[in-house]
C-alpha cells in the first residue's frame, strides 16, 4: 500500500493540530518509557476519530507532517493502520482481534476471478490457515470472498468497519458472508492480486502466528501454507498462475503484494507472450523509461520483438512508500528480466510525460526509439486457446 501523500488543501482543526504536535513529540521521543507516553495520548485522539468516522481529519494531519518533513509521519502513520487493523483486549477474558489478509499473485489470458468463494474451497482454505499459519488458540473468521485490490477498504475508517466485522465473527470461530452486490467492479488486468481476508481472535496477549510459538518457524509455515494453501485455491482460480504470499497483518500484507506484484507483473508478461506468440525472453527486447507528471510517478517496460521497433507488449512499474528519482528503480526491473532470460535491455533516462491512449485508457509504452506508443499484439496472434498455465 503506497503511503506517499498528495498535495491538498485542508483546514488544521484542534484535532488535526493535535495530532500532530503528538505525533511530532514521538518522533524526539529519546525512550521506550517516552515513547508509551506519547501513544497512549495518540491512541485515544485516533480512536475517537476512527469511530467517528473523521477520515478528513487523520488525512490533514499525515498530509501536513508529510508535506513539511517533520518527524512524527511513519510513527502517526502506522498507529493509524494499527488501530484500524487491530482490537486489543482491555480486561482479562477478552481477546485481541487482528485483521489479515493473504495475498495471491495471479495472471491469466482470461479474466482473474474475484467475488464469492465456494463453500468447500473457503473450508479448505481455513483449515490451513489454522494448521500451518496461525497459533493453537486462535479462532478465524474468513470473509467468504475472493477481493480484488478495488474492493479493499478504501480509507483507514472502512478498515477499522472490516476489523469489527470480521471481528466479531472470529470470536464466534464463524465465517463471514459478503453480498456479491455490495463489492466494488473489477477491472481486468493481464496479472492482478487477490486477496483473503479474515480476523484472528486470541486471548489477550497471546501468540497470533504459528512463528510465535515455542516451536514454530517462519519459514517451514509459510512453505507450508503456499503448497498446500494453493492446492485448496485452484477450484476457485481456474486457467491462472498463482503465487501465494505470506499471510500477514492487514496492512502489511498488502504492501508485501504490492512490491512483490511489479516483478510479478513483468514475469507475467513475458509468460503471457510465449504463450500467444511461442516467443521466449532471449527473442524480446526490453525497453525501461521513467514517466512524470508533477513528479516522477512511474516507470514503463516497453517490450518488442528482438529486430522491431514495435511494442507488443507492456508493464507499469509504479513507485511505492519512499521512492523517488534517487531509488534505483531502473536497476531493480533490469534484475528481474535479466533473472528471466532478458538478454536485450535499453534505459531511457529523459523524461516521459504520464500519458495514456485517448481511445482505450491505456498507458503508452516507450519503444527503442524513445517514442511512447500502444502496445500491440501482431495480427494473428493473441487469439489462441490458452496453454496450462498451473
């Protein structure tokens, strides 16, 4: 989940000025003992808002601690995200209720489903989890539907909503119902991810994760959960390549995919045209190219046949969290199509304006000549059946 923060214009009301000079104050805290003093004032303003709804207001605070770089941004951020995604006991008996999710990394020449999960997949799915994911003690509540990145929760409020929700459920060790009707649309990409959702209900203080445990380890968990986790998943995922990613805390898990998604994509695409055109990575050539609006906002991957000029295909590699005209980003996408059999890459380091075809909506991809164009597949091709993909 990107958290860099755009310019606009909002009105510093008393709780936004709060906010801040707490969030400032942590930021110079000089200790552990400094630093709980400080969340715990923050936490109870941040409470309020969430359960009020004042989105506008959190926003005005991180967009200012932003825009003026003063410390305090990170730390304000992530006790936002905490306290949407999380719901800790306060007495002893209760439990503490932490929102998941479990990204899949999918491509398919068809569309990548999204929406309700059958019953026996979401029952399979849930007892791996609980086998190979979560600790002994703790109960799950697993939405019963498959998100795509456009049905997430749109603001840190819906998320705090989701946490109740799934919440609630997962004290009761039940699954939760979605209405297909109230999920967002879908749009179609070539490589897209998935998302399970769910809540974990521990006793207070308790282990979350198998990792946690005296026993447990990482690793072998996650293993685990991807193998036979993505057996339970095909059903519900026909004619696309998956790539679980490890199950994690709400937010988290969601910036995972979203880093793991751009080699993804690249590595999609280039499976994709060996499939429709029988063409492998060593025949295509590479094309890298930063696109501006403002500022830097993205990076373009052009890729056409060795001996043409033609873009047949193309990938956006936006930049996430921190990343700016320093990041070598260029360096980054050139690692994973060398690492794919890549053998032509060109960088093109002059600007690109971000722009996009006026008929279609789609982005325009940089050829070896440096001029933006549509990325198109030859004539004749794109149209057969599709091979196994699994």
């Amino acid at each position: 989940m990107k958290r860099s923060r755009f310019s606009r214009r909002s009105k510093h009301t008393p709780d936004v000025e709060t906010l801040c000079r707490l969030a400032q104050a942590l930021g110079l805290s000089s200790s552990r003992i400094e630093d709980a003093f400080w969340e715990a004032r923050l936490i109870v303003l941040i409470d309020k808002l969430l359960n009020a709804d004042d989105e506008a207001a959190l926003n005005a605070a991180l967009d200012h601690l932003y825009q003026t770089g003063e410390r305090g941004y990170d730390n304000l951020a992530d006790l936002i995200e905490s306290r949407g995604e999380s719901r800790p006991a306060e007495s002893d008996g209760e439990f503490d209720i932490l929102l998941i999710a479990a990204p899949v990394l999918s491509w398919s020449r068809y569309s990548i489903p999204s929406g309700p999960l059958p019953k026996e997949v979401l029952t399979d799915l849930k007892t791996h989890l609980q086998a190979h994911i979560l600790a002994d003690h703790a109960r799950l509540a697993l939405a019963d539907a498959l998100f795509s990145p456009d049905q997430l929760p749109q603001s840190y409020c819906d998320t705090l909503h989701l946490t109740q929700r799934l919440g609630r459920s997962a004290v009761q060790a039940r699954n939760e119902h979605f209405d297909p009707a109230d999920l967002a649309e879908t749009m179609n990409f070539l490589s897209d991810t998935r998302y399970l959702l769910g809540a974990v209900a521990v006793p207070k203080g308790g282990a979350v994760f198998r990792w946690q445990e005296a026993d447990g380890n990482r690793e072998g968990a996650i293993r685990h959960w991807q193998l036979q986790g993505g057996e339970a998943l095909k059903p519900a995922l026909p004619a696309c390549a998956i790539e679980l990613l490890a199950p994690s805390a709400y937010h988290a898990a969601c910036r995972d995919a979203d880093r793991q998604s751009r080699p993804h994509a690249l590595r999609a695409a280039l499976a994709f045209l060996h499939a429709t055109l029988n063409v492998t990575a060593d025949q295509l050539r590479a094309v890298i190219a930063p696109f501006h609006d403002q500022r830097l906002e993205e990076y373009r991957v052009g890729l056409t046949l060795a001996a043409s000029n033609q873009v047949i295909h193309g990938v956006v590699w936006p930049l996430l969290e921190a990343e700016d005209e320093a990041s070598d980003i260029p360096g980054q996408i050139e690692a994973v199509l060398k690492e794919a059999g890549v053998r032509q890459i060109m960088l093109l380091d002059h600007r690109f304006p971000l722009e996009y075809c006026d008929d279609c909506g789609a982005p325009l991809y940089p050829n070896p000549e440096g001029e933006p164009m549509h990325a198109e597949v030859p004539e004749g091709h794109g149209t057969e059946p599709p091979r196994h993909l699994h």
